[in-house]
C-alpha cells in the first residue's frame, strides 16, 4: 500500500509528532503565563494608581 509508514518508520513519526505537540503546548503555556504576568502588572499599576 503506497503512502503507508511501515516498519520502525511509524514510531519515529509517532514520536516525532508527540514530540512537536509537548513543545508546542509548552510554548503555548509558557506565552499564555507571561500574558498573564504582564495583565497582572497593569492590572496591580491601575489599583495603585486609585488609592
């Protein structure tokens, strides 16, 4: 069957693409942490900013 992975083939891209999928989730987490971090700061500027 043509298009197929077969053989030791498979497990290297199944590795590969749980590979991808970690650093990519990382880096998705790791963006969405420091967007947090920066709305916290502004947010902690605008409280100071009332009193």
């Amino acid at each position: 069957m043509t298009g197929v992975i077969s053989g030791g083939g498979q497990w290297a891209f199944v590795a590969a693409a749980y590979g991808v999928t970690v650093v990519l989730t990382g880096a998705v987490l790791w963006a969405s942490w420091r967007a947090m971090k920066k709305a916290e700061k502004r947010s902690d500027a605008l409280r100071k900013d009332r009193k």
